[in-house]
C-alpha cells in the first residue's frame, strides 16, 4: 500500500509579470470557491453569503461566477464561486476562467471543495490547485453519501497528507460552516505574514525546465500526481466492505436503460405540465376575478374621486396597467407551481440522469450529451441558456447549441400555452401543453439535424463524460429558495418589459387614424389596429389573420410576457371590461372558418418556433456572433410560418 507526503505548501505567488504590484485591499481579501462539478460549492456560496445563486444537483451549473460576501472570523471577505471543472488544463471557456483566475487573478485564498465519495477523482484538481501556490483550505463535502458507499475517509489524516487544513461540512444542513469561516480567517492571517514568492509555473503544465510543448513531460508529471493520489487515497480512506451495489444504481438501471428512460423521462415532465395546469387553474380564476373586480373597480373609484375620471390617463391606468399587468400576474400561480416542481427534480438527482438518457438523441444530431445543459436551461429561460453554451469545449458545437436553443420553449411562451390551451381545450389543456414541449424537442432534433448535414457537415461528435450525482431528497428550505429566486427573476424581468410594452401599445392604440380624440379612440381604428391590420394577411395561411392577433405576436417579440398583456389590452370594450376566453375564441372561430382549435394550434405553434424575444436575441450577437445571429432569426421565422401554415391546413381537413 501506498503511503502519502505531506506537500510542503508554496508560499503565495506574486502578481504576473507586467500587471504590477498587489493592490487588493488587506481589509477585504479575496476568495474563491474551487472544485469539481456537483461537490456543494454553489450550496456553500449561498449558505455563507446568503444569496441565491442557482444551485442544481447536476453538473455544469454554474457558468458564469457570482459573487458575495462573506462575513468571518477576522472579517468580510468577497466570496466568488467559480464554474466546476476536473482539471486546470482547460478545453471549454468556464474551465480557462477557472484556471485564468488562480494564475493571474490571484485570490487571497481558494476554498478546495472536494467530495468524499469521489475523493481520488477531486484530487487531481486539488494537486493542481495546490501547485498554484495560493493559500487552500479544503471543505470536504458528501461524508454521508461516502458512507452509504462503505467508504471512510479520515480528515486529519486527509490533511497530513496534503499539507493544507481540511474541514468536514455538511452545506445543506450549515454544519461545519461556522468552522470553515474560522479555518479561513486563520489560513488568511497566516498567509500575509508568509514572504511572496515568484516564478510559479502555469499548473498543469510541465514545470520551466521543461521544454515547451514537451508532451513527454506533461506525461510524466500526470503519472506523478496520478501516483500521489493514490497515496493520498490509500492512506486516508478506508473501506468497509458495504455499498458496493447501492439503491442509487439499482434504480439508475431502470432510468438510464435504453428502453424504459426516456418513455420514463417523458412520463415525469407530462406529469409535471398535467399537475401544473391542474393545481393553478383555481388560484388564477380568483386572481382574474380580483384583478377584473375588485381591482379594477376600486382603481376607478379612486381617479374619480382624484378628479381623473374619463381622462386620457384614467384610459391609460385602466387599460394599460391594470388590464396589462394585472392580466400577467394571474400567472404569478402557474409560474411558481410550475418552478417548484421543476426544482424537486432536478435537486432530486433526476436530471442529470435525463442527460444521459438524451446523449442518445443529441448523438442523432452531432451533439455531445453535454450540451443537454444549456437546452434544459432553456425551458426555464433562453437567455441564460445562451450563456450556459460555455460549458462545450467545442467551438462548433457552441454554434449549433446557440442556433438551437430558440427553439426551446420557455417558460414565458408557457403563459400563453395555458392560457389558450384552457380556452379552446378545457380538460385536455394540460396535455396540449406538454405536447407544446415534445413539439419544442422534435424541432431541436429536425432542426439539428438539417444544419448536421448542411453547415455543420463533418463535424466530429464527443462522448457523454457525466457524473451521476446521488439522489437526494429536495429540502424545503432549497426548494422555496429556488423557486423564489426563479419566480422573482421572471417577475423582475417581465415588470420591466411589460410596463414599457403596455404603455407602447397603449400610446398606439391611443393615436386615432382619423379625426377622434387622442386617448377616446376603439383599437380597431388606432394607429395600433392600423400597423397589425397590415400584417395580419401575413398569417392568413395559418388561420389567424387577425390584427389582435398579429399585433400580440409583433410585442411577443420583444417579450412573450407582452402577448398576454397585449390581448388584455386590444380586446377591452369601450367600458373597458372583457372576457378575454370568448373574444379570443370568437376572432380564431371568424379568421379559421369555422375550425378554432387547429387555429389555435397554429399559433401556439409559430409562438414555440418564432424568435423567443429580444434579450435573447441580443445573448445570442454576444455568444455567436451578429451574423450568425441574423440568420438564426430568419430561420426561426421561416420554420415558425411554415410549421404552423401546416398545422392549420392539416387540421382543418381532420375536423
């Protein structure tokens, strides 16, 4: 059996060359979280900061870093998470981040995240880290799920071995985390009394007296820190003979086999669009109730009383704010059931097993099964799904991810799925809707695979590398976080745009085309009507040529928030009330001649597939490039309009 050297720990390194002397702040050093993917170090960055960063229980979650501050023993110390990575020798932009930030950023102290269970896999970044030469504290993690697999490991001897203090915690529950800050404040405090040194090489590379691009060497410093792991390993765990089959992998047999995971994977997100529509639809009639009541009337009462009554802007409360904004907040209760269940499982374990169960479809286009991360982070929001392309080491593969993740349905385009799927389909709406979603999965393989073998011909395909993460069970404490942090996200970007967006549509439909009063003019004969009118004939085709319609479609642009806000706000009568479910399905009964639910589907169709909304847009020119861009809208217009001109001529012939 191997034995383990305890590693004589370099004293901090002195800035880069050309950068200057270290000018940081002594008051407020800098930390930074280090690890592999899914070992707690986003857990531990909430906990200790008390934010909220997106914490998922499979890897690549974080992309991009988040910063906090974190108050300890000597202190406040800014506190930055950084993206999960294996190695230090990057092949994807988020692992370069993570090695540019230890070499040239150089933190104060780097807080090693390792994971118990996987403790010789964790090991080879930390060696890596440790040859940086900034001051580490390890926070070992998953003790208990090392448990269940039989495996012991030993802390102290842990930190004998590799030189540097080694505190066990527990982030879920907070234990260990008041030791970690006081390891930390000790560790910081011994470092600034440490003389710098210079001259650290680039870890993972072969060390200055190695001649450049000298493969032989990099081999054999891989075999050396191979062989400290092992010595490591073999000196602090111990094994007790238990857990070699587990639970976990009896049950991983069922839901990654070929055959039965995905009718599985498909089964828990009909459940979860089933149960969602379900459980919301009581909490938004009373929510509509309110808002087209109570709300509504008492708003009246109170410009009346404030002698603003009949004014141009007591149209614009009324028919901007509250009949806008008030009609989207009625989803307020499909958004946050919606996010609760999507958050059970994926802190449950479950999607990262979903991951590989879709490395086989992904394969069909040439995709790795990585980039199903960045495309799951699409249902909730494309923007940050953009940005999540960072995790593929392939440059390509980043494109056509980039191109793709439009075509993923998000959770704004849901608002109006619900809420047509209710009008013109009643019982079967949650159905409808998760075939919204199998839609919105067909298009991502048809449309990959078109690209596949046109512009993307040739492109070589890597292999699903994934850890699969333990099951656990969702706390109430993480679940409520998170859907609180999803639900005040998209609360705080629809209030945003949907103010602006209201207040446009309202000032339009408030311009009259012939002689009426500014302010005291029907839609239909706006400035507003009169854009939509011209084009609405666009849409014919498709059973919806209407200018309600075609207008909703043109604010959906900007954000697919404004289309339900934008029909709440063209289909007002002149008392400025409305049943929005029967205007809506007297306009697709007159444009669809006679045949409403394939009309309907039509739209909800070129709503899934048409340009998800400016932000968007504007992630994508960041990500891929103003070209590309471009004609990734053009795409997504064309394969919009033709999909739903199908639909509807289709369905109008079955009914």
């Amino acid at each position: 059996m191997l034995g383990c050297r305890a590693r004589r720990r370099p004293a901090p390194c002195c800035p880069p060359a050309g950068e200057g002397t270290d000018d940081r702040d002594a008051s407020s050093p800098t930390v930074v979280l280090v690890g592999n993917p899914n070992v707690g170090k986003s857990t531990i960055f909430n906990a200790v900061t008390g934010a909220h960063h997106h914490v998922g229980n499979w890897p690549g979650k974080t992309v991009q870093v988040a910063s906090g501050r974190w108050v300890t023993d000597a202190g406040p110390v800014t506190l930055t998470d950084l993206p999960g990575t294996y190695s230090l020798q990057p092949r994807s932009p988020d692992e370069e981040l993570v090695r540019d930030t230890l070499t040239a950023g150089r933190p104060d102290l780097v807080v090693a995240v390792v994971d118990a269970a996987n403790l010789a896999r964790n090991l080879y970044l930390l060696g890596q880290v440790l040859d940086t030469g900034v001051p580490i504290v390890v926070a070992l993690t998953m003790l208990d799920v090392a448990a269940d697999r039989g495996v012991r490991v030993d802390p102290r001897t842990l930190s004998s071995c590799l030189g540097v203090a080694v505190v066990p915690v527990r982030p879920r529950g907070g234990q260990g985390l008041a030791g970690l800050a006081g390891q930390v404040a000790m560790t910081l405090a011994a470092a600034r009394d440490t003389p710098a040194r210079s001259g650290a090489a680039a870890p993972g590379e072969p060390g200055r007296d190695a001649p450049a691009g000298d493969e032989g060497a990099d081999e054999e410093a891989a075999e050396r820190r191979y062989e400290w792991v092992r010595g490591v390993v073999a000196a602090s765990v111990r094994r007790t003979g238990r857990g070699w089959v587990t639970r976990s992998d009896r049950v991983d047999r069922v839901l990654t086999s070929r055959w039965l995971g995905p009718p599985l994977f498909l089964l828990v997100m009909w459940a979860v669009f089933v149960a969602t529509t379900w459980l919301a639809a009581p909490l938004q009639d009373g929510l509509s109730w309110l808002v087209d009541g109570p709300v509504r009337d008492g708003v009246g009462w109170l410009l009346g009383h404030a002698g603003l009554g009949g004014t141009w802007f007591a149209a614009l409360v009324d028919g901007g704010l509250v009949a806008g904004v008030g009609q989207l907040l009625t989803f307020v209760p499909l958004m946050a059931i919606m996010f609760v269940l999507l958050t059970l499982v994926e802190d449950s374990g479950y999607l990262a097993r979903a991951a590989l169960v879709a490395d086989r479809l992904l394969g069909v286009v040439g995709l790795p099964g990585r980039a199903f991360l960045p495309l799951i982070i699409g249902f909730g929001c494309n923007v940050p799904a953009i940005a999540g392309t960072r995790v593929l080491p392939n440059a390509r593969h980043r494109l056509l991810t980039g191109l793709l993740v439009p075509f993923v349905t998000c959770s704004a385009r849901l608002t109006v799925y619900v809420l047509l799927a209710g009008v013109f389909f009643g019982n079967r709406a949650g159905t409808v809707v998760f075939a919204m979603y199998l839609l919105s999965i067909a298009l991502v393989v048809l449309v990959g695979l078109a690209l596949r073998h046109t512009v993307f011909r040739g492109e070589p395909r890597e292999a699903l590398l994934l850890e699969l993460p333990p099951y656990r069970c969702p706390t109430v404490r993480v679940v409520a976080a998170q859907t609180w942090q999803r639900l005040a996200g998209f609360l705080r970007t629809a209030a945003g745009i949907i103010v602006v967006t209201v207040m446009a549509v309202w000032l339009m439909t408030a311009i009259p085309l012939d002689a009426d009063r500014f302010g005291q003019v029907d839609a239909t004969d706006s400035l507003y009507g009169g854009v939509s009118r011209v084009v609405a004939p666009v849409f014919t085709p498709a059973g919806f040529g209407d200018w309600h319609v075609s207008g909703a479609l043109v604010t959906g642009f900007v954000a697919k928030e404004a289309v339900v806000s934008t029909f709440a706000q063209t289909y007002q009568t002149p008392e400025g009330t409305t049943d929005l479910g029967e205007r809506l399905r007297a306009t697709f009964v007159r444009t669809s001649g006679g045949h409403p639910e394939a009309a309907v589907l039509a739209f909800m169709v070129f709503l899934l597939a048409y340009t998800p909304c400016a932000a968007t847009v504007a992630a994508q020119r960041a990500e891929i490039g103003g070209r590309w861009t471009l004609a990734g809208v053009g795409l997504q217009l064309a394969v919009a309009w033709v999909l739903a001109t199908a639909v509807f001529q289709i369905g109008r012939l079955l009914t």
